[in-house]
C-alpha cells in the first residue's frame, strides 16, 4: 500500500492527531474527523530544473495522491509552495488554501477564486475543518519579508511550525499565544533558517514535548543535514523529546500520553530501514 493511502486509510482516535513526513518541510496532518492538512508540500523536482538545486529526497507520493482539505503554504519559495504541484492541486475543488501574503499571485495564477484561499499575515487565524489556524512571526529576512509560521491546533493538540526563519524569538514568541506540543523547525543553518543549535535554543522557550528537525538532505546547497541538531537535542530540557522523522514516515500523537506511536509507511523507505 503507497504512502498517501496509509494515510487516506488510518483511522485517527479521538483526542489524537497523525502527522506524516513527506520529506523538506513538507508535512501532512490528519484529524479525528478525517480531515487533511499538508503543510509546505513540496513534490517535484522544480528547483533543479529552475535554480540546479537538484532533488536529492525522493519524493514519497505525488500532488493527485491525496485529496486534501487544507493546503498552508508559509511563503512562495519553490520548496514551500511548488509552482508543478500547485496547480494539480488546485483541480480539487473542495481543497482550501492558507498561505502568506506572498502565495496571492501564484493562487491567483493557479485559477484559484477568492472563495478558495486566505493569506495571512503575522496575528491573522481562521477555523476550518475543526483545524484553527494562526500565523505566527518568522523571520526569512530579505529572500521572504512575508513569510510566517503557522500554529494548527486541532483536538486539544496544538502544532508549531515555525517555518523558514532564523533566531529572532524577541518577535516569535509574542506571537505563540497558547502552549505547543510539536514544534517543527528547520535545522540546516542555510539561507538565514536556523541550524540545529539554534532550533534547540527556540525550543527551549517555546517548551514543546516534541521538537521535530526538518529542512534537511533535499539539496546540496541547503547546508548542514540533521546530525547536528540531535546532538544538541540530547541537552534538551527532561521531558523534552527531540527527534526526527524519516520521509513516508508517521507519528501518532496524543494530548494525554504524548507521541503513541510511530511507523513507516511509505514502502520504499520501509525496506531501507529495515534493511
């Protein structure tokens, strides 16, 4: 069974949430109600056609392998808002998209109506599909002055992800208004994201249970991978899980018992690990 069916399938307990690595920043939540989010897709190989960034992570599914209900988008980089998926994506009407304040004109360009998009700035939230959605502070200076994180907080678990910014917690942590269980962050210290010292040290202030590394092994020029940043999480404070996930990889969560479960899925990676 692919990836993207794994998901589409697995049934979601109450009180819980399941979050899938799809590889980069790229993540995929999905609710007690059967409700999708992916956050910061990316799925093609665009940026070693556009830019020679070649893909270095095979992709574990494609745009039309799921139908999802929310698509957040934090910023119109090519590795957050991929210009080949986007319009695949777009053909499923019942898909909403959430995106910063840079994502208007591709949205626009995709034939997207108004109907079918927010963009967000630092402070802005909706509710959908049971997901509450907030944009939070990031700091990806000149390459992305619009950009943002997210929170999503759905079933009593709330979501952070920080997305492309350097350490500048002055101005992201007044935007963080509610606890975070999960906490992902960029950890390759490459075009102004923080390293994975840096990610422990945003933790360490927003106290999440879990901080996840992401940002890591899809291009060469992207920097450092997630060695690093799990040395560093080994100082984390007790209580304080830091870890990273593999690509078609699963994590069940819970607000009361905290990470229940994980697990391959994706077939291709199932049988490297387990080799």
């Amino acid at each position: 069974m692919s990836f993207a069916s794994c998901i589409a399938e697995t049934r979601i307990e109450p009180g819980h949430v399941g979050l899938y690595f799809i590889a980069q920043a790229g993540f995929c939540i999905k609710t007690p109600d059967g409700a999708i989010v992916l956050v910061d897709p990316y799925f093609s190989d665009y940026c070693g056609r556009e830019f020679g960034m070649k893909r270095m992570t095979p992709s574990v599914m494609k745009p039309k392998d799921l139908t999802p209900d929310i698509v957040i988008m934090t910023h119109n980089h090519a590795d957050h808002l991929d210009p080949d998926a986007l319009p695949i994506l777009a053909e499923a009407e019942s898909t909403f998209f959430v995106g910063a304040q840079d994502c208007l004109e591709p949205y626009l360009a995709a034939g997207l109506t108004t109907e079918r998009f927010a963009v967000l700035a630092e402070g802005d939230g909706l509710h959908r599909r049971g997901v509450a959605i907030q944009a939070t502070y990031a700091d990806h200076g000149d390459l992305a002055p619009q950009a943002i994180g997210v929170l999503l907080s759905v079933e009593g678990v709330t979501v952070y992800f920080t997305g492309d910014t350097a350490l500048t917690a002055e101005k992201i942590l007044p935007t963080l208004d509610r606890p975070v269980d999960i906490m992902v962050a960029p950890v390759n210290g490459a075009y102004g994201n923080l390293n994975g010292r840096e990610a422990c040290e945003l933790a360490k202030m927003v106290l999440p249970r879990v901080l996840i590394g992401s940002h890591f092994w899809m291009f060469v020029e992207h920097g450092a991978g997630p060695g690093p940043f799990l040395e560093a999480a080994a100082d984390l404070p007790q209580g304080m899980h830091g870890l990273v996930m593999a690509p078609g990889e699963e994590m069940l969560y819970s607000a009361d018992e905290g990470i229940v479960r994980r697990r391959v899925l994706d077939p291709l990676t199932d049988m490297l690990v387990g080799m």
